[in-house]
C-alpha cells in the first residue's frame, strides 16, 4: 500500500511538471510590450552586498521593445528606436526560457512571472573588468505585457 501511495506521488509530480511546462509554452505564445526593465547589483567581488547602501536598484521606463512568440517555437524581437528586428527560435524547459537568436548567440532567462497578461523576466550578468577579474553579478528583471 505504501509503495502504490508512492508510486501515485511520483506520477502525480511528474505531470505537474509536465503540465506547467506545457502551460508556459502555451502561454508565452503572443506579442509581448516591454513596460519596465530593472537592474539590481546584489555581490560585488564575490560577497553579498545586497544590504549594502553602496547597491541599489535602477528602473527603466520603456516602451521601446516588443517581443512576439510563435507556436512553432519562433518568434522576433522589434526595437522600435533603432527599427531593429531580431529573428529568433525559443524553447521552454524547467522555468528557463532559452532564445536563440539568427546572428547565432543565445539568451536565457528565467520566467519569474507568465500569465495571460504578464511576463517577467530575469537575467543573471556577471560583470567583469577589461582584464576579465570578476567585480560583481547583477539581475536585470524584464516586465512585459501581453498586446
């Protein structure tokens, strides 16, 4: 009895997680609006500084960026202040959101947030010097809203 309560457990996992990464495919598809950008620096040279006055975080107001998701797990990127599209083929797993864009570099992200009219976005930076020293990481959190 115990062993079928374990087995059903598993089984049960198992399909949530296969369930959410099936709703989050389904639910990044569409045209997504930039509405803010913000940047923390949370350890600089390797030691949490995030309570430190020295960090903080910086807001950027836009309207500038549009990203749409196609079904077939392609989509494009519009920078609207440069005219600037950017082709891209995407892919969800495990709450990461990998986007591989034309010119051949990648992007990953983290999905903070995705419902039907929301999407945020994380991204980790680690900042090094002209002599690659490591000085700090950042997080740059990306909100958007469904057009």
């Amino acid at each position: 009895m115990k062993r079928l309560m374990l087995v059903c457990a598993v089984m049960a996992a198992i399909m949530m997680m296969t369930s959410c990464s099936k709703d989050n495919d389904e639910l990044i598809v569409g045209k997504w609006q930039i509405t803010s950008m913000e940047g923390d620096a949370n350890y600089m040279n390797g030691e949490d500084v995030s309570h430190t006055s020295s960090t903080g975080s910086v807001t950027v107001e836009t309207n500038n960026l549009y990203m749409e998701f196609y079904s077939d797990g392609t989509g494009y990127k519009y920078q609207v202040s440069t005219n600037d599209t950017t082709v891209f083929s995407y892919s969800i797993s495990s709450g990461s959101l990998r986007i591989e864009r034309s010119d051949g570099g990648h992007e990953l992200y983290n999905i903070e947030k995705l419902n039907k009219k929301k999407l945020r976005l994380s991204s980790k930076l680690d900042i090094t010097d002209y002599e690659g020293t490591y000085i700090r990481t950042e997080y740059i959190y990306f909100n958007f809203k469904r057009q």
